[in-house]
C-alpha cells in the first residue's frame, strides 16, 4: 500500500470539487433554515434550498475554472 497521495491534476480537482460541492450544501441548509424560520412550508423551503445549492454549486463551478486559467 503507497501511503502517499496520487499526484496530478485529477486528484487535485476532485477535491476542489468535493469541497465546492460541501460549501453548496452548507449553504442550502442555511437558507432552508432561514425559510422554514418565515414560516413558510416544507415544499417552500425545499425549492428555496434547492435553488440555493444550484446557484452556490455554479458560482463555485465558475470561480474553479476562472481560476484554472487557461491550457
């Protein structure tokens, strides 16, 4: 067993992705939270936290491949 990591830019990405995908979850809880505290309904806050986790997960798709550069 190789107890070091694998090198390259694969690993290096899905760790980035990983944790971009981690952010986006902890922002869709936060505005189901928020949601559910308004006293809207489940299904309310349901759509708001998925629309939240959508638009977190592409703007840290987008600052991902901005700060890729170019190949």
């Amino acid at each position: 067993m190789d107890p070091q990591p694998p090198n390259g830019p694969s690993a290096t990405r899905s760790l980035w992705l990983a944790i971009a995908g981690l952010f986006s979850l902890v922002i869709a809880l936060v505005a189901g939270i928020l949601k559910s505290q308004t006293g809207a309904g489940l299904a309310d806050s349901a759509l708001m936290s998925g629309g939240a986790f959508t638009a977190a997960m592409i703007l840290c798709l987008g600052v991902l491949t901005a700060a890729q550069g170019p190949r």
